[in-house]
C-alpha cells in the first residue's frame, strides 16, 4: 500500500505538484497500462476532494462493426457506460476532437450520457499519442461548477505524463 493521500487541504498548484509527482513515482518504469490506470484512477480520487467518479475510457475496437470507440478502463466511483462512440457525451466529444471537456453543468451538455445521476459537473482530457486520441481522463463531481481551468491544466499535465504509459 502506498499513502499519497495529501495531508490537509493544498491549494491547486501544490496539488497537482504533488499529484504529477505521485503518478510519475507510480508508472515509472511499470509496462502494464491496466496497473498504471488502475493506480492514477485511486491516485484521483485520493487527491481531488468532491468527486462521484474517476477514471479512464480507452480507444478500442467497437463491438458491433468496425471502427473505434470509447470502452470503460479503470476507474473509481459507481459502475458506469462500457461503452462511448466517439462523439457522444462529454467523453465520446473530449475522444473526438481531442480538446478537453470542461463542463460546469452537465445536464445543459447536449448528449451528456448519465452513467450516475448524481452527477453535475465532468472534466474530460484527452490522452494523445502521436496526435491520436488514445484514452479520456473522466472526473465528475455532484457540485456545479466543480472543475477550473487549474483543474483542467493539472489533468492536461497528467495526460502528457501517461500517454506512453497506458
Ligand atoms: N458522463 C460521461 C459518461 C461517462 S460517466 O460520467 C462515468 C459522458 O457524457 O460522456
């Protein structure tokens, strides 16, 4: 067990210090992308106060033809949507046009799939490789207005840091 939790409340920019350097110590060296995402998905929920979900969708294979689409990755929060087309929802727009998503109220995002009703405001960040979407980064909050641009430029740090690492 690994105790990364941060000790009291830190203001953004200590937080995403720390959490970029707990995520480098983490996937260093490790080959196996499920692990890494599994440990920055706790890594998430561990440092980031008021959320209801975090977590990965990665590119895959889509089930039904051909082509690709979103598919559930490691996360932590409630069971959730397996699958996303690209777009579709905040996560299926983030894959598609490889821009992040920051959505202060959900339920005004046109398409908004709502794997968790308690949801009211989501974080997408693509991860790219080579200029391709390869991953999303989800947060979501039960708080309006929950994520800033701080947030959204932590994540965004976070994706560079694991696109050859997932
Ligand atoms: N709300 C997302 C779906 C994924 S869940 O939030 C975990 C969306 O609209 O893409």
């Amino acid at each position: 067990m690994y105790d990364f939790k941060p000790a009291e409340p830190l203001p953004a920019a200590e937080l995403y210090r720390d959490l970029l350097a707990a995520a480098e110590a983490l996937t260093a060296g490790e080959p196996d992308a499920v692990a890494n995402m599994a440990n920055v998905a706790a890594l998430l929920w561990e440092f980031l106060p008021d959320l209801n979900w975090a977590g990965f969708y990665r590119v895959g294979p889509a089930k039904d033809g051909g082509g690709e689409e979103l598919v559930l990755g490691p996360f932590v929060g409630r069971p959730a949507c397996i699958r996303i087309p690209f777009g579709k929802g905040v996560c299926g727009t983030g894959a598609e046009s490889r821009a992040t998503q920051l959505v202060e109220d959900v339920h005004a995002f046109p398409g908004h799939i709502a794997c968790d009703a308690a949801s009211a405001s989501e974080l997408v960040v693509p991860v790219l490789r080579d200029g391709a979407t390869i991953a999303v980064i989800d947060l979501d909050s039960p708080s309006p207005a929950r994520f800033t641009a701080e947030d959204a430029a932590g994540i965004e740090a976070l994706a560079r840091l694991l696109a050859d690492r997932i």
